[in-house]
C-alpha cells in the first residue's frame, strides 16, 4: 500500500528545531517523510539521519526523499539505539532531534499489519517486521495477571481485569488467531454501558498490546536518555506524544536535565556536582490548532515538547 502520512505539528515542529544550513539533523521516526522532507529542504552542506524500524516506511521515504538523498542517511533501526547508530555513522553530536512517537497513519490503516480493531488480521502489531513478539503470543501466552497489568498501565482501561479474565476463558478453548476475534471477546467482557460509549471498546486494549508488542514505552526512555548527551550546544530536541504515558516520561526527562542537581533539597549545597544540561523551551506542550484539527483528527492527541542543549 502506499506509504502517506499526514505530519502532525509540521509547522510548529520545523521552527522548534531552529535549523542551519549547515547543520546535522536527525529524524529518529522517519514515518512518510513529511518532517524529514521539510528539513532536507532547508539544508545545503547540512545532513539528515532518517531512522525508522519499519522498512516499508524507509522504502517510501526514499522515494520522497529523492531530490535530497545527497544530503540525507537512511537506517533502518530502532530509535532506543540512538548511541550505537551515531557511533556507527562517526557522528560525535547533531544540531537537532525529532521524535514524533504516534503509529504512523499507514501503518494503522494497513489492515494486515494487525493494530487496527476494524480489519480482520493475523494478530501481529509488530513495527519492525523482523520482531521476535507478536501481538498473538502476548494475547495467547501471557499469564492472565499480566494482561489485566498491560491493559490496566498501557492501556488505562478500567475493564482491564473482566477483559483479561474473557480473553483467559476464550484462548483456553483454542487460541485466539485475528484481531475481530480479539474485539468479539473485548466486546463481550464489558458492560453494556461501556459498548454505548463514542469511543470504539476495543481501542485501549488494542494500544496496551500494542505498546508492550513494540516495548514502546521503554524505547522511549532509552531514546530520552542518549538524547540529550548526544546535542551539540545549542542543539534541540523536539518530542511529539500521542498518551499521557508518553508524554509523563519525555517531560519528566527533560526536566530532570534542566535542573541538573539531585540533591535532597534539604543539602545546604550541592554535592551530587550535576549541573543543568539543557534548558527546556516549552513550559507547556505545544498542541495542534482548530485548523490542523480538522484536517487530520489524529493530531487531537499531540503534544510537542522542546528543550536546547546548553
């Protein structure tokens, strides 16, 4: 299928990150290229490092990168690596960093890859195809306790425990293959309540599993923490989140590197000598106008966070 994606805060973005020409600048989820294409463009002598873990969306990348690729390095990793890929590519520091952490839209549509409860699928969610877990081996041999804790964490859904009991029930006859499979048994778990409500039942689980399929929560800590050391001064970090447990972890860290010491304030002075790294440039997050919103509804959710390598 074809490979487009609406970019979310493309604007907002692009001026967040500040870029030079003559600058090193890294897209850590490549996705359909929006971002990317945007600051190629608006470099000269500068590079663009394209990362994305799914090598359909590096394919299409490409293909919309065309008129840029002497300015631009594609690698199909995981952004959680970000030390050993600028290590790789004998990068030392860049000038600039973006990280937009939804599920890029084709992948969502894609009914075969699995994350979508309205198309029938192997259950599969794995972004990078070449993963080990799947969605079926999360859904089939998780212990029950652990699949109430994924639902209840990753997926802040109140029916966690009536939803992993239905799904134990079920799998206990014979496993549980497709995805409608999966939305039949949520559906059958919640009160007649909860089925009436706007929202689709099936899309908290659906994202808990997805998050611990991808392990997207821990990728994202790994990502915070190799970050920042890796910005040259004056470089910036842009973060786009899509859930609060995202967007808890990116502020937490941030903010944790603008304020340096970890002292116990009640220490007359330092000890710890841990002096402020970054300063952060979004006391609140930036989130989509009513204009965006109606273009893409997808953007509801998004919020960008920015802080600048001292």
């Amino acid at each position: 299928m074809e490979f487009s994606h609406k970019s979310v805060l493309l604007e907002e973005c692009i001026q967040a990150l500040n870029i030079r020409p003559e600058g090193i600048y890294l897209d850590g989820t490549l996705g359909g290229a929006g971002h990317s294409v945007e600051i190629a463009r608006r470099l000269t002598t500068g590079r663009l490092i394209g990362v994305d873990r799914d090598t359909v969306a590096l394919d299409a990348a490409k293909d919309r990168l065309a008129p840029y690729l002497d300015r631009v390095t594609l690698v199909h990793g995981n952004f959680r690596d970000l030390d050993r890929i600028l290590r790789d590519l004998e990068i030392p520091a860049v000038d600039g960093m973006l990280f937009d952490l939804g599920v890029s839209s084709p992948q969502l549509d894609d009914g075969a890859r699995g994350f979508s409860y309205m198309a029938d699928a192997p259950l599969d969610m794995r972004m990078n195809r070449e993963d080990r877990l799947t969605a079926y081996e999360v859904v089939n041999q998780w212990s029950r306790e652990e699949l109430r804790r994924v639902f209840y964490e990753y997926g802040e859904e109140r029916y966690a425990p009536q939803i992993a009991a239905a799904i134990d029930r079920r799998r206990q006859e014979k496993p549980i293959g497709t995805t409608l499979e999966l939305v039949d048994v949520i559906r059958g778990a919640m009160p007649p309540q909860a089925l009436r409500e706007k929202q689709h039942p099936a899309k908290r689980t659906f994202q808990a599993i997805r998050i611990a399929v991808n392990d997207e929560l821990g990728a994202v800590r790994d990502m915070m923490e190799a970050a920042i050391p890796n910005l040259a001064p004056g470089g910036r970090l842009a973060v786009i989140t899509f859930h609060s447990l995202e967007d808890r972890i990116v502020k937490a860290a941030m903010n944790a590197a603008a304020k340096g010491c970890t002292c116990p304030p009640e220490f007359p002075v330092c000890v710890c000598g841990k002096k402020p790294q970054v300063k952060v440039l979004t006391r609140k997050p930036v989130v989509s106008g009513q204009e965006e919103l109606e273009e893409n509804p997808r953007a509801r959710s998004a919020k960008l966070r920015v802080c600048e390598k001292l």
